[in-house]
C-alpha cells in the first residue's frame, strides 16, 4: 500500500534512507543526571524514565550527525547539559543553531524541598542559509506557550507514551520549517506526533523508533491521521502558508529496517 509516510522500527543510526528530508523535527533522550524517581503527590508523576540512562547524549550525537547533513533546518527538544555539545554538532555541520522554549500552560506544582518547578522545556532549532521559514507573523518570538496532556485535556489525543508531546506545538513547527512538498524525518519518532502533524498538514514524513511498543503507537496514530486532514490554519493563525497546497505528496511505502547491529539500549525519548 502506498502512503505519505515511511517508518522503521529499528535503531536509527543502523537504517539507511534513500528519500532526502527537509527538515528534521525531534525530542530525543535527554540523559537526565538528578534521579528522583516517581511520586504520588498531586498524583502519581514520574520523574525519570529509563530512556534517559547514562551515555545516551553520545547515540543522539552520533544521529545528529548522520541526519543533519541531509536537512536544511531541524527544531529539537533537549536537556540543557546537552545544549551546548548539540549545538557545537550542528555548527560544525553548517547550521546556526539558536535557543527555543516552551513555556507550561500549567507547570507542576513544586515537589517538597524543591526550589523552582519546571514551567519550561528546553529546545533548540537550527538552519542553512536560504532554509524554508513559513512563519511571516511580525510577531514571532523563539517562545511557545502551550499546555501539555493534563488532567484529560486533549485526552482523544493522550497515548501510552511518558513524554507525549503537545500536537498544536508539533503542528505549528511542521508548518512553520518544512515546505508543503517537504519531507519530515524525525529519527526518535516515540509516539509518532511528528508524524501525525505531518499527515494533518500534507507533509510528507520519515520516522525511525526503536522501542516496538512505542513504534505500534506512532503506527496507528499516523495511519488514522492520513484520513483527518486539518483545515485551515490549525497550526497557528499567524503563519502564513508560502506555495503548494496542502495535500500535495509523493507517496512512499512502509518498510521494514535491515538487522539493528548496535546493542545500546534504547535511545528514545
């Protein structure tokens, strides 16, 4: 069957592509230092997960050095002791690498002893000269303030996966760096948003996870999203599509990864 999309389910420093991307959206392990478990306070919250185990900064590294020179631009989600050895990898790649954040809606209330709760995520994002930017608000600061899947907010959108993230964000930097004849690839694909928001915006879309729980998640999400097709300007009413229309794809097929050869544990955020 013929679709908009390609995904493996495999390491993704093993899998070789064919198709070139444009741009790369992602939220890779972050290799958390301070471990602090789960709590039951407020309701049961975790606070680490197993993805995040020591030396994983090095796997992402070695993906970002594998994808990045294929796209023109790339937005992702990291820790902040990762941001300065990510951002040192896309320069030397050729990209001007600059900070973005996501601000909380609603941040978690502070655990006993804490200081600051955490009301932001860290991101950052990066581009080639000439790079595609849809986003022509005169308004646009490297600031998102969106909510998260809270108390069943969204809750139709809500999937079995710990760091879910935001669809109104993914779909707004869907449309904001990738043109409409573009192609996503997000290498740490976990519960398929990325892929998802490429399907509502007629983008075409590369995902590689390696986990297979979280692989049949993001599956089925972007199968049911290729019929569910958003209208209009859903992303954000400030960006303004530049050519193409929505809908417009070449079609891939879904395919299977060769043999994963690496034995590190999995490095999916």
């Amino acid at each position: 069957m013929s679709v908009p999309y390609k995904l493996w389910n495999g390491d993704c420093r093993e899998i070789e592509i064919d198709e070139k991307p444009y741009c790369m959206i992602t939220d890779p392990p972050y290799e958390i230092k301070n471990k602090f478990g789960t709590s039951d306070l407020y309701g049961t919250r975790r606070m680490e997960f197993h993805f995040d185990e020591d030396g994983v900064t090095e796997i992402v590294l070695q993906a970002f050095k594998k994808f990045l020179p294929m796209v023109n631009s790339y937005h992702t989600f990291c820790e902040f002791e990762q941001y300065g050895r990510i951002a040192d990898c896309a320069r030397e790649i050729g990209f001007t690498p600059k900070p973005y954040v996501k601000v909380k809606k609603c941040p978690p209330p502070p655990m006993p002893g804490n200081w600051w709760t955490s009301g932001a995520e860290c991101a950052m994002y990066g581009y080639k000269s000439g790079a595609y930017f849809g986003d022509q608000s005169s308004i646009r600061p490297n600031v998102y303030y969106g909510d998260s899947y809270r108390q069943g907010i969204r809750a139709k959108e809500k999937v079995d996966h710990p760091t879910q993230k935001w669809l109104p964000m993914v779909l707004y930097l869907v449309e904001t760096l990738c043109p409409p004849d573009g192609i996503v690839i997000d290498p740490f694909m976990g519960s398929g948003t990325t892929g998802v928001a490429c399907m509502m915006l007629g983008r075409r879309f590369i995902g590689i996870e390696k986990e297979s729980k979280y692989f049949a998640i993001a599956e089925k999400r972007i199968k049911s999203a290729v019929f569910q097709p958003t209208l209009l300007h859903v992303a954000q009413q400030s960006v303004q599509r530049t050519g193409g229309e929505s809908g417009q794809q070449n079609l891939f097929t879904v395919g299977n990864p060769p043999p994963a050869k690496v034995t590190a544990k999995s490095p999916r955020r």
